[in-house]
C-alpha cells in the first residue's frame, strides 16, 4: 500500500501526487452504445481523452457463409446485416446480382423496390430519431418514433410477412406482388405521417436544451469528413452532395422529384436536420412511386439456376438509410459467389468517433454516437 | 365539518385519554411527536407509492401508451407489486465494496429526505414539529443527500457509479445556493422561517407570494429539480452515460431506498414551493365555495406542482455536466441575487424603514 502510494509521489516535482487516465469501458453491455459495441474511453475528470471502439462482439461472418450459400441464398443474409434497414441492404445485393448476370427487372417490380426502400429509409430514420434522442436524455421521442414505425412494420407485414428480415426484394424481381388495398393504406399512412413530422420537430428541433446538446458538438469538417469516408447524411450534414440516388441514379430515382437534403455546419444538429429532411423527401418519392405504378409482372425472366459468368466481378452501390451501401461480388462460373464483400455505411463513420469527441465531455460520445446512426452489426457484419 | 385543526385536537384527545388509561400521561410530551413521526412515515410511504404510479400513467400519457393497468384499479397496486418484488429479491453486491459505507449511504439518502417532511405544514397546525428556523432546517438536512450519493458511488467500487457521485456532489452543491438565494426574498417579506408562519403571512395579505415572486417560484423549482437528481438535471445518474450512475451497483431493498429517497427529495421540494409560493393550506380564491378541508387543499397543490416536475423529465434532453454548471453559476445565481436586490428596494420603497 505504500509503495503505490510512494509511486505515485513525484519527487521535485510540481504537484506532490500525480494524476492517473480514468479509463472506463462502454459497453459491450452499456445502454447507450445500440448492441454490443465496445468503447474504451480514457477521461480526464469528465473531459475525453481518447476513444477506442473495439470490434467484433457482434461478428457472424456473413461475407464468408456467402461464399458457401447461391446468390438467391444469400439474400436471406443479408437482412442480417442491417436489421433495422433490411430492405435497403436487400436490395444491395440484389442489385449487384442482376448487374453481374445482365438480369433487368420489370417496371413493376422497380416501383415496387422503390416504394419499399423509401418506407424502409422512413422506419430507420424513426428509430434513430428515438435513440439519439434518448442518448442525449430525451426518452418521450423514442416512443413516437416507434409509434409511426409500426405502421411502417404493418405495411411491410401485409406484403411479405415479415416485420424485421424482410427477404422481399429478390434478385431479378421481389416476392410477392402488393395486396388490393396496400396503395391505399400506403397513402392513408403518408398522410397520417407527415403532420407527425412537424410535432417530432416542435418536440426537438429547437428545444433550447437540445440545441445547446447537439449544435457545435461533434464537427466533422468537409476534408475530415471525406479523408476518413464518411458518407450518407452524416456526410451531408457537412455540405457535401454524396447522395448515391443523385450521383448514380439506380432503379427510377431519375424519374422522380425529391431534392438531395444537405446542411452545412457538420454538426450533430445538421445530421439530425439532414435526417428529419429526409424524412419528407422519402415521403415526396414513395408518393410519387405510388401514382407511377402501373400493373405488369414482378419477376424478370431468369435460367432456373442462376450463375454468375467465369472471372467476373462488380462493385454496385446504392444509398442505404445509413449512407452509401457497397456490394462487391465475384464470380467464378459457379452457382455461388467466389466472394462476397460488403462496404457499410456505420463501419466507415464509426472511424471519425475518436477525433469527434477528443477535448470533449463523456455525455457527447452518447450525442455523437448517437448522430452517426450506427448499426453495430453493420459495423461487424 | 373537519379541518386540519379539528382532526388533530380529536385524535390527540383520544391519545391522552390512552396514556391516562395505561397510566404514562407524564411522559405525553416525549411520545406524542413520535406518534406523529410515525404516522407520516406511513402517510409518504403511501404517497410515494401513488407518485410512482403517478409518474408512470403521466409518462405513458404523454408517450401515448397505457400505463401499468393489471395490477388493481387502473393499476394502483402496480408499485405494492414492484416494492414486494424489490424487497424480496436477492441482494447482490459487488465483492470489493467498501462493507459499511455501502450498507449505509441507502439509509441515509432515504433518512436524509425523510426527515423534510417533518416541518411541512399540511394545514394550520398539521405538522409533526413546527421548528422556527423550518425553511433552514429543510436546506440543511436536504443537504445531507449529497453524501449518501457520494458515499454510494465511492463504496461501490465501480467506476460509473463513481463518476455518477462526482458529478452528483458538484451539481448538488452547485444548486443548493441559488435554492436559498430564492427563497430569501420571502423571508425578508414575513420575517420568519417558520413554514406556518410563511402560511398564516399569505392568509393575512391576501395574496400568495408566486405573484411578486414568480422569478424566485422559477429559479426555486429550477433548483429543486436539480437537487432532486430529475430530468433534464439527471445527469448523476444519466442512464444513456452512466447506465446507473451511483446506484448502478444496489439491487434489492438498497435501491428501493434510493429509489424512495429521490421521490420524497421530489415530495419535500414540492411541498416546500407550495408552502412558499402557492399559500400552503389555503383555498384556491375563485374556488373557496367547495369548503374543502386545508390539507386536502395542500394535496390538490402538492400533487399539481409534482405534476408539473413530472413533465419537466418526460418532455426534456439531458444537460450536458458543464452546462448545468454553467446554468446553475452564470445563469441563476446572479437572477436570484438580482430577485433579492429588486425585492428589498421595492419593499423598501413601499413600506419605508421599519417595515415588518
């Protein structure tokens, strides 16, 4: 006992005992980190010194199993990835199946996947709203974010079934044609939903305790942002045009109206207008989708067994709700892909954690953390 | 018709007339303000649990849910549940705790609460003990929770919960002087500190003092909040950071203490603000024709103004700690010293001298 003591005396020195780093580990069970992601933090008093995620409590090795599963298969795994945004990662791969195999889905079957993407960005950006709202000490949004996603989930189990691992949107087409009455309900919900935009914004965005929590916390500049590959409305938040439906327009997101949401000043406030924008532009496009879709066939004509040709490969991107998607496939002749590997929104945002909340207080990890919208089995895969 | 006063004079008479019966009216003096400590322990210990159920029908309220509603009549017996199923599960505790720091900080953070109710005036003449320095004694023994947070988040061994003890002890510290600030104006208004005299100055004036004072009622709940550990001021025990800042390591009757402490802490501050602000025992002008007894009168207020910190938690963000620092120090400090300055030229400017 002494002699702890003794060392931590510094002889001649200016202060007679000597500090030591706080080191404290988030989670991989802590309430705020979204599943089981690990910080390390190291503070000073309350004042963060560095943060080191530690990866891979939620690993499942999907890119692997996808090597030893058919390309119809492996959709199935891919819900897995992104959980709160199934569709999106759905499709992902189903887009960059049919471009190695020159499959072109009908017109229908397009709408359809716009249509489910768009709800799909809608329910992920409600459950976001909630927990960053709670991260940051605000539990009543969460409740009215899950509200609204439930009828989202509704819509979703109506068609296929499924409330979270959906599996809808298959290569070459989707499952299962829309029942009678979805387009109805569809627009009884979007004109339901959109008033509830307006009270989620009165609740937050200009709750003077909420701005002095989110503005100015957690800046990611331009050149930051775009050096550490941040992407999606994380990057937006930062006045960089990234959007992939803009930039490189997949299905028929050329056809339809919907403005790309971008805030300049890179903070947590700007991630959360970007994404509460963006909320109303999916409601602009799945309405328009709705007026677009005519009846035809769902599924494109394809060889019973699909495989992909010798030596081929593709890079595909699409922008998830989380940002940009990558899918990156090779293929070898066979059935199965030679490999499989996804590019994911969270895993690329997660890099700028420590730089964003050096100098700053334990409190804005949770804020910061809270505005990249991340997935940890995104991040793990 | 009962009043306060009529309730007390029949069941002290039927008391004395027990200890003439059992022969020990001598020491009436000794038993009577135990008698009466212990009857209020048992009217909180019911209070608080109708709060809790209170504050989980609000907060489903307000988040468009039901509430607890198996358990009894709209689920009034949900916490009688909860407390039994707190009282009997296990005890776990963490192996290097400091052993008696950690058993005791729980007692104390539920004594130290408890023991403000004592003075509260619940009609004239309803109150255990009516000290003459009561507002003093409230800020004084409300004070001593910040040990029990402190001792509770050093004895555990765990580092949230000692992270959740610093910034307890700062913030409750911190908020202790803008509280005293605000209420000095009052005091210098009545010149007392008894709670019943604060009371009876409100009946004589005719008016209740949230109307001159509506800055220091402001910065007074302000304050009470922070120093009850609520939202948007939880940040010792912020569950997104800290998961459960002191009490992260109590489990079982421990934390049912704390847990209890924080509603009375609630129940003590609010009572304390309607007794200040709000006229105690008295009737609501417009609404004297219902000749409600004074203590239900104090109910209705008490219950109102818990009411509204309820709503204060389900509808705000958390602070940040510096923020809340900067708050309590920049933002409310000076508005209560510049509340009591105006208070007293005004007062002054009014009433001359000598004026009393």
């Amino acid at each position: 006992m002494t002699d702890l003591l003794l060392s931590q005396v510094k002889v001649g020195g200016e202060s007679q005992f000597g500090t030591d780093e706080y080191v404290v580990n988030l989670g991989p069970q802590h309430p705020a980190t979204h599943g089981v992601l690990r910080l390390i933090v190291k503070l000073d008093g309350e004042t963060v010194k560095e943060t080191v995620p530690v990866l891979g409590y939620l690993h499942r090795s999907i890119e692997k199993i996808c090597e030893n599963r058919t390309y119809p298969q492996c959709i199935t795994y891919t819900d897995r990835i992104d959980y709160v945004s199934a569709m999106s990662v759905n499709y992902a791969f189903a887009l960059a199946t049919e471009k190695l195999m020159n499959i072109e889905a009908p017109a229908r079957a397009q709408w359809l996947r716009m249509i489910f993407i768009e709800l799909q960005r809608l329910a992920s950006h409600l459950l976001w709203m909630g927990a960053f709202a709670g991260d940051i000490g605000a539990l009543t949004p969460f409740l009215y974010g899950l509200r609204e996603r439930e009828r989202i989930l509704d819509l979703f189990e109506m068609t296929c079934g499924q409330r979270l691992t959906y599996n809808y949107i298959r290569i070459g087409g989707v499952m299962i044609d829309i029942l009678p009455d979805f387009v109805s309900k569809c627009i009884a919900f979007l004109d339901y939903f959109e008033p509830k935009i307006d009270e989620y914004e009165d609740l937050l965005t200009y709750n003077p305790i909420f701005l002095e929590r989110t503005k100015g916390v957690g800046v990611i500049s331009p050149e930051m942002g775009i050096n550490a590959g941040v992407c999606g409305p994380s990057l937006r938040g930062s006045g960089i045009a990234c959007d992939v439906r803009k930039q490189q327009p997949y299905l028929y997101y050329d056809q339809v109206k919907f403005a790309e949401c971008i805030e300049t000043a890179g903070d947590c406030w700007s991630r959360y207008k970007v994404r509460m924008r963006e909320m109303r532009e999916s409601v602009s496009i799945i309405r328009q989708s709705l007026e677009r879709l005519e009846p035809g066939p769902i599924e494109a004509k394809m060889p019973p067994v699909l495989k992909a040709p010798l030596n081929s490969e593709i890079y595909s991107r699409i922008e998830s709700s989380r940002g940009e998607m990558g899918v990156y496939l090779v293929g070898d002749g066979t059935a199965k892909p030679w490999k499989a590997k996804f590019r994911c929104a969270s895993f690329s945002n997660l890099y700028v954690l420590d730089q964003l909340t050096k100098g700053w207080k334990v409190a804005d990890i949770m804020a910061v953390l809270g505005s990249l919208d991340m997935i940890v089995p995104e991040v793990d895969r | 018709m009962f009043t306060g006063e009529n309730i007390i004079q029949i069941v002290s008479g039927f008391l004395h007339w027990a200890y003439a019966q059992v022969g020990i009216s001598a020491l009436a003096g000794a038993i009577d303000p135990v008698i009466s400590a212990i009857v209020m322990f048992g009217f909180i210990s019911v209070f608080v649990m109708f709060l809790v159920w209170m504050e989980r029908k609000v907060s489903a309220h307000m988040q468009s849910r039901i509430g607890p509603n198996r358990v009894g009549p709209f689920g009034l017996l949900q916490t009688v549940a909860d407390a039994i199923k707190l009282t009997t599960k296990e005890d776990v505790k963490p192996v290097n705790r400091d052993k008696i720091p950690y058993f005791i900080a729980p007692i104390v953070a539920f004594v130290a609460t408890f023991m403000g109710m004592v003075v509260i005036p619940f009609d004239k003449g309803m109150v255990v003990q009516d000290l003459n320095v009561g507002i003093l004694y409230i800020i004084a023994i409300t004070g001593f929770t910040v040990i029990a947070i402190l001792t509770a988040g050093w004895s555990s061994n765990n580092k949230f919960a000692l992270l959740g003890g610093f910034r307890s002890a700062a913030q409750i510290i911190s908020y202790e002087v803008p509280l005293v600030l605000s209420v000095v104006p009052i005091i210098m208004i009545t010149g007392t500190l008894s709670l019943s005299g604060i009371v009876e100055y409100q009946q004589q004036a005719g008016y209740w003092f949230i109307f001159p004072q509506i800055v220091a009622f402001i910065i007074f709940i302000t304050s009470a909040t922070a120093e009850a550990n609520r939202a948007p001021f939880d940040i010792p025990e912020a569950e997104s950071e800290l998961i459960g800042g002191f009490h992260t390591e109590y489990s079982g009757v421990k934390f049912a203490m704390f847990f209890l402490g924080e509603y009375i802490a609630v129940v003590v501050s609010s009572a304390v603000a309607v007794t200040l602000f709000l006229g105690g025992w008295l009737p609501v002008a417009f609404l004297g024709f219902l000749h409600l007894p004074g203590f239900i009168w104090f109910l209705i207020k008490l219950v109102s103004v818990i009411y509204l910190v309820m709503a204060f938690r389900w509808t705000f963000p958390r602070l940040r700690v510096d923020q809340l620092m900067d708050f309590g120090w920049k933002v409310l400090i000076p508005l209560s010293i510049l509340n009591i300055l105006i208070t007293a030229s005004v007062w002054l400017l009014l009433y001359g001298k000598g004026a009393q």
